[in-house]
C-alpha cells in the first residue's frame, strides 16, 4: 500500500467511524442541519482534545504526524473496538521504513495444511470448516463444507479466494438467507489483514480488481467492519438440505502462521446437524 492509498484508506475509515456515532450518545446536544449522519469534525476533535484544524488534515488524509497518545484519544472519541484500533493505528502511523514485514512481503505463499491441522478438519466431521490465509485465500476445508458450499476441489486453485468467490458463485449468494452478512463476515476479516499487512501491495491490486468487475463490492466494503474473529449466526437455505442455521466461530491459529479456520457449527435448536448427516450419507451412497 503506497503512502497515497494508505492516507486515503484512513480517511474513508475515520468518516465511516463518524458517521455512526450519535451526538446524544456521547452527551452533545443533537444540533440542527447536520448534513450527514454521526458528528461533526469539529465533535470528534473536541472530544479527543485535539484541534479541530488537526483532525481535520488527518481525516482528508493529509501527510501529517500522528502520536500514539493522539491516536488513543482519537480512538477513544470514536469508540473503536481493538480491532479497529490496530486497524487506526496501522493505516495512521507510517511503518514502511521500520524494516518489518515489508521485506517478505512479495515472497508471500500461502501456507499448507500440516497432518495435525488435517487431522482436526476430519474430526470436525458435522462442522463445515474452512482454513483460509491471511488474502482469505482457501488452502482446506472438510467433507462437510464441500458438502453445504462447493466443492473447492473443482475450482482452480488460483481462484480459491473466499471473498472473490462470494460476489462470482452463485451457489454461494443463493445459499445464505442474508448473503449481505455473510459477505460482510469475511469483508470484515479482510479489512483486518488489509490494516495489518500496509505495505503489501496485492491488497490494492485485489480492492481495484473487485471494484471494478462487481458493482455491488464497494457499497458492503466501505460499510464492512473490522473484526479479527466475527461470531455471527447465518442462515443457509441448500438446494437439497433446506433451511440450516449455523454458528460462526473464526479462529486465528497461533504460530508462526496467517492461517485461520472458520467453523460452522450446527445450531443446536435446529434440525441441522442431522440435515447435514442425511445430506452426506446420500452423496456416500450416490
């Protein structure tokens, strides 16, 4: 991400996290003619204790100095989540020259499964379980989740990307009841990469590409949260299984790996788990 996007990506993130904050709820009086929903500028640097010139370079995405302590003020006003935090504090503090990971960056593979990790997808036997890296890109997966998304086995493996997947196969926008939460899940993981990994170019060049081949893309990206592990409960409806209801669960791996396994649980006050079953005892005797 070169200093130019950079900038640009923490403007868009500072008037997205405005916008959602009432006057009221932080005890200001709601005003008259506001023109756009959330506080002012002038709002947020008052309660941040910056000036409101300051904020204002920040947030048009001026090249401008930020402290840390400033930031902590600016991310308390508008009452980031850690993982939106991080999220600030990467996009906002310029560590391209602190000889991080920006050197490996262009050397990037996607990690493999280990025989352990392989070993706990088949374990996860009624839980649809999919291992994506840190560009979401689909390295495994389990029986059950070939069986209640697509068998990633038939798609080229360059094309396994998670979030390219949700806005090119239309299995996949048929099968989720709310197919704009289930995007949003993994938009709101990717943004989380997208703050961590700054200097790696491929984000960029993956954000344009998707722009401009799926309109619908930029409307949930710019709306999308930052979250690291998102828990949410998603409503499927299969071809063949009917109505299925899971838990998300993301867990990131620990080690020296950008792994991550999302695990579809079947709700327990649901007849899913044993749709599922019926679902791949049929394909074993097909």
């Amino acid at each position: 991400m070169n200093q130019t996007t950079r900038l640009a990506a923490l403007s868009a993130f500072l008037k997205a996290q405005r916008s959602k904050i009432s006057p009221q709820s932080v005890g200001l009086p709601p005003g008259i003619r506001r023109r756009t929903p959330g506080l002012r500028r002038e709002e947020v640097a008052q309660l941040a204790g910056v000036s409101a010139t300051w904020y204002t370079w920040l947030e048009q995405g001026r090249d401008i100095q930020a402290s840390s302590n400033v930031l902590d003020a600016i991310a308390a006003a508008l009452r980031l989540t850690h993982d939106e935090r991080n999220y600030l504090y990467a996009l906002a503090l310029d560590t391209s020259s602190g000889g991080g990971i920006s050197s490996d960056l262009h050397a990037y593979k996607p990690d493999t499964i280990s025989a352990p990790l392989q070993k706990i997808l088949q374990e996860l036997h009624l839980c649809p379980t999919i291992v994506s890296d840190r560009r979401c890109q689909i390295v495994g997966w389990n029986e059950a989740a070939a069986h209640v998304f697509l068998d990633f086995e038939q798609v080229p493996e360059a094309e396994r990307n998670m979030i390219r997947l949700l806005f090119t196969r239309q299995e996949l926008r048929r099968l989720a009841g709310n197919w704009e939460q289930f995007a949003s899940g993994f938009l709101s993981i990717f943004r989380a990469y997208y703050g961590q990994y700054v200097e790696d170019s491929w984000y960029d060049h993956f954000l344009q590409e998707m722009q401009a081949v799926h309109p619908d893309f930029q409307p949930l990206w710019e709306h999308s949260e930052v979250r690291t592990a998102p828990e949410v409960e998603l409503e499927f409806r299969h071809a063949k299984a009917g109505k299925m209801l899971f838990h998300l669960t993301s867990l990131q791996l620990q080690g020296g790996s950008d792994l991550r396994c999302s695990i579809y649980t079947p709700a327990a006050e649901s007849k899913t788990e044993a749709k599922l079953a019926k679902l791949m005892n049929s394909r074993l005797r097909g």
